[in-house]
C-alpha cells in the first residue's frame, strides 16, 4: 500500500500536542515507531505534506532502514496571512517563494508543497476558507519546476483546481468541490489527484460538525472520484493522515476503503505509480 499524503509531526489528534512533542527537536522514537507500524502494515510508500520542526525530513532519512520509500517537502509554503501555518513556512512575494525553494533543495527535500488555497468548512457544504487561488500559481509551478522539483498542492474548488491544472501542477490534493469542467480539465492533464475522503468521512459520527453535512461532502467527492476516473484522469490514494480523525496506518487503510467504493484495484496501482513516478527524489 501507498500513503500518498502524511503529515508524520500530527497524530491524528491534537496537532497542537503533537508539534509540541516534536519541538524543539524531532521525537525520533515515535518516528521510528510510525516507521515500524507503516511497515508491519505492508506501507511501503509514504509521502508526507510537511512540517516546520523536521520531522518529515527525519523520517525520511530513517524510512530506509524501514524498507519504506519516503518522500519530503522539508516545510509545506504559503502566501503569508493565508492558510498554511500549520505545517508551512510564509511568503510575502515571488523572491521569498524563489528563497524558500533553494532552502528545501539546501535540506534535501524531495519536491514543493505549496497551499493555493484555504481548508472546508465542516459546517456549510460548499465553503472553503481562503477560496480565491494564490495569484501567483503560474510562476510559482514555474520556479519550482526550473529547480527540477515536482509539486503537491493543496487546493480546494473548482476554479482553483482548474488554475492549478492550468499551471501544470503535479498533484492536487483534497481537490473537494468540483465541477464537470474543472474534472474534465483534470482528467485529460498529467496532474494526480490525491482526493483525501478520510478526513472528511472519519469525522461522521464525531459530534463536532453536522453529520448531514459531512456526508454529503462525501458523497461529492466519491462521485467526483469516479467520474474523474472515468474520464481518463488518474487518482491516487492519500489519507492525510495526522490530520484530525486519522491516525497514522489505520488512516490509510480507511482511505484504501473509501477510494474502491470509486475506483478499481488496476485504478489505485496507477495513481500510486505516478505518484512514485513523479515525486522521485531529486
Ligand atoms: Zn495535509
């Protein structure tokens, strides 16, 4: 199996915890543990979103030893005063952006995570926060491809999607809230879509945000999934796992669940080959 999108500093739980745990330095006996429990699973794929404390980076130099091959961003990147502080470093404009690049190639990083746009509002079907795309996506792609890195966005609507493609991003993820137009678009690009139903449909039953609402959400974008398959577009499988209602290994798992409602077997196998394809170490 593939965990096509990790964030190995989060637990599933309590981000704020989690980072405190590996700050200032990275847990290195709970990498090693996830390490071991991805691999006695049979994970043997894991690219992560990043994280600002390294601990990404540390699991990717340890995943060897694990048998896994682990791809990272170092640090995710974000327009400053948007969405993204998580598990990112800011920008303030291209020159910032260009500097942040020749940091993660100085730290061994593998591609470029950049965040176009905000996250969903589990409470209203529809919204996303920070909605319009980043300005800049096109010459963003641009530099981080003249580096010779591949790059994972996270970008929510149609439009934004749609701009993301445009600008020949590698992978979209969560890419919730699409439209026939932005599928289409996506379908007959190279772009892999990295879906990440799990955050969303392991929060049903929770009790913190409305279940019809989730739901629904989930609904959409299983239907989304298949339609984009069956336009031709490839789909890979990423649980998000750390985030909220996702533990690592068993999110994964959920996440495998999830897409064979959508896609076939031979589906899944390709979108995780173009995932190893693409995002190979630099
Ligand atoms: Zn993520």
């Amino acid at each position: 199996m593939f965990e096509c999108h990790a964030h190995m500093v989060l637990d599933g739980a309590d981000w704020r915890a989690a980072i405190a745990g590996h700050t200032p330095l990275p847990d290195m006996a709970l990498v090693r543990a996830r390490l071991e429990a991805y691999r006695a699973a049979g994970i043997e794929y894991i690219r992560d979103g990043g994280d600002r404390q390294g601990v990404s980076l540390a699991a990717a130099q340890l995943a060897g030893e694990y048998g896994i091959e682990y791809r990272t961003p170092v640090f995710a990147i974000h327009r400053k005063g948007r969405y993204g502080g998580m598990v990112g470093r800011e920008f303030s404009d291209v020159a910032e952006f260009r500097a942040l690049v020749g940091e993660v190639k100085r730290l061994g990083g593998d591609f470029i995570k950049i965040m176009y746009t905000g996250i969903l509002d589990f409470a209203e079907f529809g919204k996303v926060s920070d909605a319009s795309p980043d300005p800049d996506i096109a010459e963003l792609v641009k530099i981080a491809h003249g580096e010779g890195f591949s790059v994972m966005a996270h970008v929510n609507g149609a439009d934004a999607v749609r701009v993301a493609v445009a600008a020949g991003t590698d992978s979209v993820e969560h890419g919730f809230y699409l439209d026939e137009q932005a599928m289409s678009e996506l379908a007959s690009s190279d772009t892999v879509w990295v879906p990440t139903v799990a955050p969303v449909a392991n929060l049903i039953g929770c009790g913190r945000f409305p279940d019809e609402t989730l739901k629904k959400i989930v609904e959409s974008q299983v239907l989304n999934i298949k339609r984009v398959s069956e336009l031709g577009g490839i789909v890979a499988p990423g649980s998000d796992a750390g985030a909220y209602a996702v533990p690592h290994v068993s999110g994964t798992q959920d996440e495998y669940a999830y897409l064979k409602t959508a896609l076939s077997d031979a589906a899944i196998a390709e979108g995780e080959q173009m995932i190893r394809i693409k995002f190979k170490r630099q």
